[in-house]
C-alpha cells in the first residue's frame, strides 16, 4: 500500500487500522498529529486543524481559491437551476443554481493514488 501524504515516515503500524484503507473522521486526524507531535498538546492540534480548514472556508466564500502544491486545489463550481426529481415521490421540483465547492488533486496526489 502506498503511504498517504505527510505520512512518508510513518507505517501502517504506527496508528490504528481504521486510518489506513477506510475513511477518516477529524478527531483521527487529530489523533495522528498529536502522535507526530508529541510536544504539542491535543488543544493546540485542534486549534491548528480548525484553522486550516477555517481559511479554506473564508477563501472559497470570498470566491477565491486555495493551491496546496503537491496536493491540489479547492474552488467553487456554479451549478445552473434545474428541475430535479424527488426520489422518494417522483414529484418534479426545481433545484436553484447554487455554488458548490470541488477539489482538483495535484501532480504528486493522482501519482500517489496511481502507484500499483
């Protein structure tokens, strides 16, 4: 298995097994940048993690964009108004036009993912 970004030192072993090959919720993230950094504590974690994804948020609400080099980019798509389907009646209904946010992976990431 490939190891997953910033994690070039660290093996399967080292963080419990729900974190590698399933998905990851924030206080795993936390987890494991607590068990990087043990001189910092879980509170100045949490408080980096927030802030990380915090500046993300203003930049994409403010219309802007966010370029992580070696990871990738996030920024908002506009989605036109349409007329969509409620699956459980069947009933029409119009969907307004709506900005939504997307993740373009960079070089580095999709060779990651890619290596067999």
């Amino acid at each position: 298995m490939a190891v997953p970004p910033g994690m070039a030192q660290s093996s399967p072993g080292q963080y419990p097994s729900a974190l590698w090959g399933s998905g990851m919720i924030r206080s795993e993230l936390v987890q494991m940048l607590s068990t990087d950094n043990p001189e910092l504590s879980a509170r100045e974690i949490e408080q980096i993690v927030d802030t990380f994804f915090e500046q993300i948020t203003f930049r994409l609400v403010a219309n802007g964009r966010v370029e992580l080099r070696g990871f990738g980019a996030f920024s908002t798509r506009e989605r036109e108004a349409r007329v969509g389907r409620n699956p459980r009646t069947g009933e029409t209904v119009d969907v307004q036009a709506k900005r939504v946010p997307y993740f373009k992976p960079g070089k580095e990431m999709r060779v990651r993912l890619n290596m067999s």
